[in-house]
C-alpha cells in the first residue's frame, strides 16, 4: 500500500546529510594521518639530532655508549601534588565528635 505522504523531500534530505557527514569525515581522516606524519618527522628529527650532537662530542666507544644512553633517559615526572586534608569544622576530619557527657 502506498504512502499518502510524499518522503522524496525527507529521503533527498538524509542522502544530503549522508554525503556531507563521508566528506567531513574525509577531512577529518586527512588532518589526523597529517597530525600523525608530523608526529612520527618531528621524533625522527629530534633523534638525528642526538646522533649528530653525539657524533660532534666524538670520544671512544665507552663515551658512546654513555652518552648514548644519557640521551635515551626520559627527564624525571614532576612529583605529585600534596593532598591537603579538607578545610573547615574542628580539625577532626575522621573521627566523630560528640558532646562531653555531663552527669
């Protein structure tokens, strides 16, 4: 049985929406897999860098390795925050405080 109501309009409409959604999702697929090239030149830069820097500091075998391996270590995390104990009342934050008992 067919419709009474005309959905060619409400059907063009989705097909409309579909194509924009794959082409911005084209867009979007691009500027990742650039951000990501960026990412992986910007590593390899940065490791012919050392090379070169410890190729310049020259030395024996030894002093390779070592510097080497001080170029390899990761810079220490900062330390985490102190937690501070939560503000206001009596200062018994755990326990529970009741009134003296008068007899």
């Amino acid at each position: 049985m067919p419709s009474r109501i005309d959905t060619s309009a409400l059907f063009s409409a989705y097909r409309e929406q579909q194509g924009t959604r794959a082409t911005r999702r084209k867009v979007e697929l691009a500027e990742a897999a650039a951000k990501r090239r960026a990412a992986i030149e910007q590593v390899k830069r940065i490791g012919r860098t050392k090379r070169a820097a410890i190729k310049l500091l020259g030395g024996g075998p030894v002093v390779k390795r070592l510097n080497y391996a001080l170029a390899a270590r990761r810079p220490p995390r900062p330390p985490l925050p102190r937690l501070s104990p939560p503000t206001g009342g009596n200062g018994a934050h755990c326990v529970a405080q009741f009134p003296a008992r008068v007899e």
